[in-house]
C-alpha cells in the first residue's frame, strides 16, 4: 500500500550496499571487535556473491575466508562468556550457602535451639487438639458418600458405569502419546543444528578448494592462510593432531612461496610450538619456538640494517625510518614473549622428567604387616622375695595376740 502523502519508502540501507562495501564494513567490525555484526555483513556479501555467480564461483573464496574467520572469533567469544558464566554461578552458589549459614548463626544466636523446640512442641500440640474437634464435626456419613457417587454415574443393564470419565482418561492418553511422538522430531531437528565452529571449519574448507584451482603464489600463500585457520579450529575443537597436520602443510607451502618473509615462517613456527605444547610434546615444542627465534632474529638483523641506511633528509626518509624504528620494537617484543614461552615449556617438562624419574617407595618386607607383637611394649615383672610378701601377715598376727591378751 502506497503511502498517502505519495513520498517514497526509504529502503534499509544494507539493501542498498553491494558484496564490496559488505566486506569492507565487514572488515572494519572485525578490527573494531564487533564480531556479530562482521558476521552478518560477511555473510550477506556471500549471499549476495553466490545468488549473482553460483555457489562454488572462484570470487567466492577471499569473502568465505573472512566469514570464517570471523565465525571463528565468535565461537572463541561464545566459549568466553559461557566460562564467565559458569564461574559467576559458582561464586554466587557459594556466596548464598556462607549467607544460609550466616543467618542460621544469627537465628540460633537469638533463639537457643532449646526454646525453639519448646515452642514447636506447645504449637503443634494445640493445633493436634484443635484438627482432632474439627475433624469429628467435618467427617460426612459413608452412606451419603456411596449413594451420591451411585447416582452421578449413569446406568447401564443395571450396572454402574462411568463413560465420561473413561472417554476423558483415552482423551488424555491420546494428547500424552502425540505429544510423545512429537518430541523425537523437536529432537531431531535440535541435534542437526551446525555449531559456530563447525560452520566455520565448513566455510574456510570452501575457501581453500576454491583458492586450489590457481598454482600461482598469492593463491597458493591463500591456501596457506586457510591451512592456519583450520588448525586454529581445530585447537579449539581439541583436536591437536589435525592441527599439527594443517600447521605442517602451511609451513611447506610458505617456505616455497615466501621463504624470504622471516616474520610469516617465524610465525608459523611458534603456532607448531603452541600446538606440540598442548600435545605435552616438548622435544618438537622447544625446536619449533627455537627455530621461531632463529627467524625472528634473522628478520631483525634486516630491520635494523635498512634502519641504520635510511636517509631521513626527506620528509619521506623521516617516515619511513620511523616505520622501521616501530617494526624493530614491535620485533623485539615477539622474541621477548617467544622466549619466555620457551622457558615455561622447558620448565614444564624439565619438571615432569624429575617426577618421572622420582622411584617410588617400596613397603618394607622384612616385617609382615599382620604380626605387631613387636610393637607391644610388655611390663618388667614385679621381682618381690616371700619374706617380705610375709611380713604383713605377722605383724598383723602378733597384733591380734596382744589385743587378745589386754582383754582377758
């Protein structure tokens, strides 16, 4: 229906915005964070390019590489908000026992439990007294109970039935087993749901048969770049294996395309070093962040011989020198953190070996652990000569005699 003032209907504005412009908003939400909101762009500009050229169309890939990573930060997002969650839970739980117990405290501070019991016991004697006379005077005749249920229920050849009450048991029945039969099917369709992750693994997998069909460098180092997200999915799926595998096939690919880019194999290396880490793999682990640090050297012996041989006469030369003077901090902090990781890999392990190599103690055998006769001290026996256990004996004789004598 047109409006009646006849003035046109303003369309939405991301109606308006072609695959180009959804990539590169797209773009600018990742840098900024705004992982949702990428996502959306991202994927409209893939419907957009796959109504246009088809599903598997060669333009396709660069945007599925975007979609999927971006589906990849938010799982990562995902994951970080439910383990917020679960710990706010927990604290919160344990936060209202201490105030359950704390009042508790207060109660029994205010009233000890003995007059507590007290009352308890005088109420629910006279509320016992008071059920017992209301009870006597509530109680109907049996005989009105029997008759009344008789002449509700209709008859039939003269015998009590009750259709109705049947008819409404098969009605409920039959809704319990519907509903039965439906929730299989609400089931099943919650289970076939695609999870953040796995969509993303889907969409780069895309990606990268797509940026398969050229043999050139920059489509191959975009198989490269695929190869890294996969394994990143793939740690976030616990499956280190497969991103070990995905990690090694991208190295090769860089080191045939890009072998002179120090920082890019660099980079590769410290992701295999992460990746053995977590698979407690800490021989690969230290060669992998030391090859990482041989690379990132290596790149800033360059940075710093461009730097020292940088003229900055030039309004140009003073950018460019400060560009370099950035990328060598930049540099020397990688080796600062690649270093301290290989520390703390080293020390993980060196600490597992010593634990390994720590013997078990052995149960002594000599003493059987049933027999603690040996343990029992016994008692030095009392040694006492007959004269001196005697002795009272007669003295207590040669008293009686004398008082015997005194008498007569």
């Amino acid at each position: 229906m047109a409006p009646l003032d006849g003035a046109e209907v303003e369309k939405p504005a991301d109606c308006a915005l072609t695959a180009d412009e959804l990539i590169a908003k797209g773009k600018r939400d990742l840098i900024c964070l705004e992982i949702s909101s990428a996502v959306d762009n991202f994927q409209k500009a893939c419907q957009l390019i796959a109504a246009e050229h088809g599903d598997f169309h060669e333009s396709l890939a660069a945007p599925n590489l975007l979609y999927g990573t971006a589906l990849l930060e938010l799982a990562r997002s995902e994951n970080n908000i439910l383990s917020e969650a679960v710990g706010n839970a927990e604290s919160d739980a344990s936060d209202s026992e201490v105030e359950e117990d704390t009042e508790d405290q207060l109660s029994e501070a205010r009233d000890p439990p003995e007059i507590l019991t007290e009352e308890a016991n005088g109420d629910r004697q006279t509320e016992t007294a008071g059920d017992t006379d209301k009870g006597k005077d509530d109680v109907p005749p049996v005989g009105n109970v029997v008759k009344k249920s008789t002449e509700d229920a209709p008859i039939a050849n003269g015998e009590v039935t009750n259709n109705s009450s049947a008819a409404h048991v098969e009605s409920d029945a039959s809704e319990l087993s519907c509903a039965a039969a439906n929730d299989p099917l609400e089931n099943k369709e919650g289970d076939e749901d695609v999870s953040t992750l796995q969509l993303a693994w889907e969409v780069v997998e895309v990606a990268k048969a797509l940026f398969r069909k050229h043999n050139d460098s920059e489509h191959q180092l975009k198989v490269a770049d695929c190869l890294e997200k996969l394994a990143e999915i793939s740690c976030e799926k616990e499956d280190h294996e497969q991103a070990i595998n995905d990690l090694l096939e991208c190295l090769e690919i860089r080191m045939k395309y890009a072998g002179e880019n120090d920082r890019l194999i660099a980079e590769t290396h410290f992701q295999l070093g992460v990746t053995y880490s977590l698979l407690n793999n800490a021989h690969s682990s230290n060669a992998s962040f030391a090859t990482s640090l041989d690379y990132l050297n290596k790149h800033r012996s360059k940075l710093v011989a461009s730097f020292e041989a940088q003229e900055t006469e030039t309004d140009s030369g003073k950018a460019d020198a400060h560009r370099l003077e950035l990328q060598i901090k930049e540099i020397t902090q990688l080796i600062k953190e690649v270093e301290e990781r290989q520390k703390e890999n080293s020390d993980t392990s060196a600490c597992k070996e010593f634990k390994r190599d720590i013997a078990p103690l052995e149960p002594l055998t000599d003493v059987p652990t049933s027999d603690v006769t040996h343990l029992i001290k016994k008692k030095r026996p009392i040694e006492a000569s007959e004269g001196d256990l005697k002795k009272p004996k007669l003295e207590v004789t040669e008293l009686d005699s004398a008082n015997t004598a005194s008498v007569v």
